[in-house]
C-alpha cells in the first residue's frame, strides 16, 4: 500500500547493536537476522531471541531435568537417612539394646554414602553442556559443582573407612568435607541461579539467590569459630561479664550455622524443583505443538 504515490518504508532485518553469537559470542550487530554467524554459522535468529531455555534443544531439556529430579531425590534421601538414624537411635537405647557402635555406624554411613553417589550422579547430568554452548564450554560454576561433588564422596568415604580407627583422621576429613560442602553448594547455587535466569523465573532467581547467601553465612561462621579454636580462645567457666558474653558468642555460631545450613539446602532444593517444573512446562508446549 502507498501513500501519495510513495512506496511503504522497507522493514530493517539488522540485527541491533549489542547481540552476540549465542555460540562463539560474535558481535552480530547489523548483519541480517535472518542470516548466519559468519564465525560459527549459528542461526543469527537463535541469538536475537537469546538463550533461554524454551528455545533450548529438547534432548538437553530432557537431561537437565533427569539431573534436578536425581539432586533433589539425593538431598532427601539423605536427609531421611540423618532423620531416621537419629531416631532409630533414640529408640533402641529406650529399648535397652545394645548394638555395637560400629555396626550402628557402618549402616547409616552406608545410606549416606548411597545417597552421595545419588548427588554426584545429579549433578553431573544437571550441568550437562547445553549443545549451544559447546564452543565456549560449561561455567565455571557448573565445573565446580559438578568436580565438588567427588571431593564429597571422597571424604564421606575416608570417613567411612578411616574414622573407625584413625580418630585424627576423621577429624581432619570431617573439615574436608564441610569445606567441600560449602564450595560445592555455593558453586550450585550460582548455576542454579544461571538456569533461572534463562527460564526466567523471577522466584527461582531468588531461591537460587538465597541459598548463596546461607551458605556464604554458613562459611563465614564456621571460619569465625575456627580462628577461635585456632587461637585456643573457649567459653571460661564462671559468671563474669566476658565469661557469659564468650558463652554466648560460641553458642550464637553454632546456631548460625545450623540455620545457615537448613536455609542453603532448603532454598537450593526449592530452585532445583521450581527451574524442573519449567523445564518439563518447555518439552510439554512443544509435544502439543508437535503432535
């Protein structure tokens, strides 16, 4: 159609300033959208509409959803083993039974470990590379949540096979492993938070967002109580005004990181599920649009 006999202004197809290569990152900027990267030859489409995971290729969606499904499983799992544990064990002295103490240990450790091997399973499909993304390779976030989840089994195993008669030993793995926990955790959350920003979901953004923060907390306290103990400083007896103030200081940490830690799992177990959901939401839109 024309307007006083001008013709209709042509439509722009260049890509705006700003837009890279969802592959290989090239500066698109003024190439036609409906072309190709020159670098890479990715469909230039794919990077105007960007990187988010309903775009994302159907059998990657598939694996990452394996992959939270397995860590969430894992975490409760592991979680019902502690639970249950402390209760059996609660019950059976009500009871008057004795069992030795090794066979106690060796049960629960061997459900924990169970449910390790679970997590590490997990996390190694979850941070599976997305097949857009394999000229730049995974995050430096999944790369540590993914290799932290061994240093876990790892000293989860020594303590296993080690505590029982090496006490030093388990003391020395029983701080590995918290330490890997923390890293390991922190690093999840932050690719977790990677996924929800790619969903988006403004919840699972902050979910993902929180546990980070508990767990940098949890990290903080821990360091805290171990300069203490480093520096040979406890809880004096007596009712002096710094006596009750260092008792208290001691059981204020304590209770930090308990909180701290319940929040960390919590919060990352909840974006795990939240980002699932939204993924199973992508493949079921495409199975209906492709009968």
């Amino acid at each position: 159609m024309t307007v006083d006999g001008e013709s209709p202004p042509a439509i722009s197809t260049q890509v705006p300033p700003g837009v890279r290569c969802i592959s290989c990152g090239y500066d698109l900027a003024g190439l036609d959208s409906s072309g190709r990267c020159p670098e890479c030859g990715t469909a230039i489409a794919e990077s105007v509409r960007g990187d988010g995971l309903a775009f994302a290729d159907a059998g990657y969606l598939r694996t990452l959803g394996r992959g939270l499904r397995v860590i969430r499983v894992s975490v409760s799992a592991a979680l019902l083993c502690w639970l249950g544990g402390s209760i059996g064990l609660l019950l059976i002295s009500a009871a008057g039974v004795r069992i030795p103490s090794w066979g106690y240990d060796t049960a629960i450790g061997g459900l924990l470990l169970a449910s390790c091997c679970l997590y590490v399973l997990g996390w190694w499909v979850a941070t599976t590379s997305d097949p857009r993304d394999d000229s730049q390779g995974l995050p430096r976030s999944a790369i540590i949540a993914r290799y932290g989840t061994i240093a876990i089994i790892a000293a989860v195993a020594c303590m296993l096979v080690l505590g029982t008669w090496l006490a030093n030993v388990r003391d020395v793995v029983r701080v590995v492993l918290l330490f890997g926990l923390i890293v390991q955790h922190a690093a999840g959350s932050l690719y977790l938070n990677q996924l929800a920003e790619r969903v988006p979901s403004a919840r699972a953004t902050k979910m993902s967002r929180n546990a980070f923060t508990a767990v940098v907390t949890l990290a903080t306290a821990w360091t805290i109580e171990a300069v203490l103990d480093a520096l040979s400083i406890s809880p004096p007896r007596g009712s002096s005004g710094t006596a009750t103030v260092l008792r208290l200081a001691m059981s204020l940490l304590g209770l930090v990181m308990f909180i701290a830690g319940i929040v960390a799992i919590a919060r990352q177990f909840t974006a795990a599920g939240i980002i699932r959901k939204d993924v199973l939401r992508f493949l079921a839109s495409r199975a209906g649009a492709n009968p």
